[in-house]
C-alpha cells in the first residue's frame, strides 16, 4: 500500500503519515456507492433532509477541529479555516433544504397529463484541489447528496485530512454507508477511475485548466456529466470616479488572501489612467500592512504557499526583467513563504497578464476609459471573477454587463455565497455551483406523459 505524509506549510514539519486509496479499492468503492444508491434515492424526502441537517450539526459541533486541522495541512489562516468549516456547514443547511423542494412540473397537454421529475443520476465523482479543500468538497457533495446521488470524493494528495474527518463525520451522523466515502489517492489513480468508471455517471472537477480538460475529454468517452471549476485571472478594475481610498486599501485582500491561490483571485488591478499614480500609492502602505506569517496565529492574514514546488512555479513568474513595483513582508526560517508582490508589466502578452500565477503576486496596468477597461478585462483565455470600482450606478451596470465573467463584485471583492450561482466563462470553467439551482446539476429532468 503506498502511503503519503501530510506536510505543514508553516512548519515543514510532518503532520502524519496517510495510505492511499489504489485502483482496486476505488473500484470496491465506487461499486459500493453504486449499491447505496439504489436505497439512497428511495430514503423519503424529510428523511434524507433530516440526515443532511445532523451532518451540518456534526460539522458545527467539530468546527474548530477542522479548522485546527486546515491550519495545519494547508497553511490557511485560522480565521479562513473557520470560515471555511463553517461554509460546509452551511452548504449542508442549504442542501438539507432541497428535498423536499426538487419540484418537477406539470405541463398542459391535450389527452392527458404531463409531468417531469428530477431524477438522480447515482454515484458522483467529485475530484478537489488542494486550495479550499473544505468548501469545494461540499459545493459538490451537499447538493450532490441532497438530489439523490450517492458520493465517492477524491482530495487532493497535499491536503486529505479535512475531507477524510467529514467523512467520519457523515457516518457518525447516520448516513448510511457507501452513501458517502472519501478516498485519498492519486489523480492519475482515483481521480481517473471516476472519470473512467462507467458507474460513476457525473464528475465534479476543481483544479487546473490544464487537468480539467483533460478530464471532460475522458467524459466525453461515456458522455459522462461534468462540472468544471478552472483556473482564473480576475479583474479588478478601479475608476477615476471610485473611492480610491477604499479601492485601495482592499484590493491586496482581493488577490493575496489564502496566499493568492484562489481561483477567484483579482490577479489584475486595471486602474484608470488619471488616478494610477495615485492609486499605486495608496496601494503601497496596504500591500505593506498585509500581515504574513503564523497562520495559526489570530491576527494573520495571509499564510504559506502549499509547498515547496509550488512556491518555485510561482517565484519562477518573476523573471530579472520584471519591474516589481514593492513588496510586502514574510517571516524567516521554515515554510514555503512568498512575499506579497505588486508588478508592473507592460506588454499585454506578459505572462504576468495572462497565466494564472496562483500566488501572492499582482500586475497592475493602466487603461483609458470604459471601453478600455472591458476590452483589457477580457483579453484572457478565464472569465471567472472580477470588481468594479466605481461610483456611477450606470458604469457599474455597463461595465458588469460587459466583463465575461461568471461572478462580479461592485465596490467589493466578494464572490462567494452559498445561495448565489458560482462557475466560470470561457475556460474558467463549465456549468455552475451553488445558489438555487444547485441540485439540478445532479439531476436529469425526465418527461413523462400519461393518456387519459
Ligand atoms: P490539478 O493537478 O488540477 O489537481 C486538482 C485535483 O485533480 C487534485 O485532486 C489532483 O490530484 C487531481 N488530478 C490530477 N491529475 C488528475 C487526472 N489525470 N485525473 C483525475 N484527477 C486528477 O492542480 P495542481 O497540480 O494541484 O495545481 C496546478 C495549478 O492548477 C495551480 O498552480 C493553479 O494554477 C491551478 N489550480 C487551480 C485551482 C482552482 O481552484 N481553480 C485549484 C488548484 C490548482 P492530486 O492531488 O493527486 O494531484
Ligand atoms: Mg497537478
């Protein structure tokens, strides 16, 4: 059996040793998710809302343990981690809420009646990457759950632990067995087995572009559902009009929180021609004050990269030739620490403008006007998120209009909610998480017509 050691970013340090899940043991899983199914979808509507509703409960009673636990495998802010754990709690409270209100229709029919169901598919893969390990698990498995669908969660190899205690945790709620299981193991092992296993009939994947693709043409074999969640090189366009103050003192939040690997990260800052010298000195004092260090220490802000590779691909961006505009802090010794970093690139085709970095690192450039600023948003392979900073209502709906992007924030960086559709344009991604229709991406509409 091959096995894994959990590292700590901060420390370096071993935090324990993890087997991993082969190609035998995810078929015996998978072929059990299969078996649950058959009971899963039968449990009645207030029953599974019900065991949906004690896993939140689970979840809350353990929430600072699995904060703990995130602190410790992936570097996260012990603020982030908690909000994190809490988010699958109230992913769960959310989904809880769908099976009883997966409502079909009835349409007009002449010589008797129509009506539609939403039907689950059965076992779902949902394949999760190493940057939100807790929250990008339940955007998948709440409402996966909830319509039906029985659960088979490969984590990332870097961060197991969190995914590995909420399936503990399901089971001490009373899910059935088989209904939810996590595996640790290898993409190119567990991860390929949902994409290849013809019993696994949807793949829910988050991580790399370059991965994601890989993925939907492996579907594309058994015309396999899927739902990707890519990468991202946001904007955050500020305006000459806007509060430069506020634009200012919160953009370094909106690209370097969990160490800018978020794939929602404003890794672009396009700023108004006119106030862009301006604007780069109030940035500074706030790229400076950004607190870096301990991540288990209540007043950080930005932790560790996830590893040491990781951090060399995203120092390698910086190249003798870039012009780093400053620089904020990072403590001495162990960890995979990067400082946060503003650049200033000036060819559009400056891989710093296009390719997604995934670290603290951020370009800002210059445009003219509206047109300008939509025209220098898109010009980008990802449409996943971006803010607007400005005060003319107008503008902001013009310009919101405009962007080719899934998820956009005015006079704010906040993307997420629970309750609100997630997902990306273009090759950030392909379908959407979350908000209320969430359920029916697990989900297939059947039409059933009875004569009179
Ligand atoms: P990745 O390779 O796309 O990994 C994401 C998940 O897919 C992991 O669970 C991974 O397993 C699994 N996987 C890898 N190869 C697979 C395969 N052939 N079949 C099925 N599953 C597979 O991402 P990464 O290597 O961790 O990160 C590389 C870059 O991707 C980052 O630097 C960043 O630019 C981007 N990224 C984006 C996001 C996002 O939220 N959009 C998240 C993570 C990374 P293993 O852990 O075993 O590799
Ligand atoms: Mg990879």
């Amino acid at each position: 059996m091959t096995t894994t050691q959990v590292v700590n970013p901060a420390t370096e340090q071993v935090v324990t040793t993890l087997e991993l899940v082969g190609a035998d043991e995810t078929d015996a899983a998978i072929e059990r998710a299969q078996r649950a199914a058959v009971g899963w979808r039968e449990v009645a509507p207030g029953d599974r809302a019900r065991l949906l509703r004690r896993f939140a409960e689970a979840v809350d009673a353990n929430l600072e343990q699995l904060a703990q636990l995130e602190v410790a495998n992936a570097g996260h802010t012990i603020g982030n981690a908690r909000w994190e754990a809490g988010n699958v709690r109230d992913v769960l409270h959310f989904a809880a809420g769908i099976p009883e209100r997966l409502l079909g229709s009835q349409i007009p029919v002449a010589g008797g009646v129509d009506i539609t169901f939403h039907e689950p598919l059965g076992v779902v893969g949902v394949i999760v990457p190493w940057n939100f390990p807790m929250p990008i698990a339940a955007w998948g498995f709440g409402p996966a759950l909830a319509a039906g669908n029985t659960v088979v969660l490969k984590p990332a190899e870097l961060t197991p632990l969190t995914a590995v205690r909420l399936g503990e945790l399901a089971l001490e709620a009373g899910l059935p067995d088989g209904v939810f299981q996590v595996l640790p193991g290898k993409g190119a092992v567990v991860g390929q087995r949902f994409v290849t296993h013809p019993a696994v009939r949807k793949v829910v994947f988050t991580g790399s572009t370059e991965v994601g693709k890989e993925i939907m043409a492996g579907c594309a074999r058994q015309v396999k559902r899927v739902t990707l969640e890519l990468g991202g090189k946001s904007a955050n366009i500020v305006f000459a009009d806007a509060d430069l103050e506020r634009a200012a003192a919160t953009a370094p939040y909106g690209v370097f929180d969990n160490a800018g690997q978020d794939c929602c990260a404003r890794s672009r800052i396009l700023v108004q021609r006119s106030v862009f010298d301006r604007f780069l000195e109030l940035l500074e004092p706030a790229v400076r004050g950004v607190r870096v260090g301990d991540p288990a220490d209540e007043a950080t802000e930005m932790g560790p990269l996830i590893s040491a590779s990781h951090r060399a691909r995203v120092a390698s961006f910086i190249e003798p030739s870039t012009k780093v505009a400053f620089t904020g802090s990072q403590p001495d010794g162990p960890g995979f620490w990067y400082p946060p970093t503003v650049v200033l690139p000036e060819a559009p085709s400056d891989r710093l403008l296009t390719e997604e970095v995934f670290g603290p690192v951020v370009a800002v450039v210059a445009f003219e006007d509206e047109a300008d600023a939509i025209r220098i948003a898109n010009d980008t392979e990802y449409g996943l998120s971006g803010s607007i900073w400005t005060n003319d209502v107008g503008r902001a709906l013009r310009v919101s209009r405009g962007v080719e992007a899934g998820n956009l924030s005015v006079n704010s960086h906040s993307s997420v909610r629970y309750w609100t559709p997630f997902g990306g344009f273009k090759q950030s991604g392909l379908g959407r998480e979350l908000g209320p229709d969430a359920a029916l991406a697990f989900t297939e509409t059947k039409n059933v017509f009875i004569a009179n």
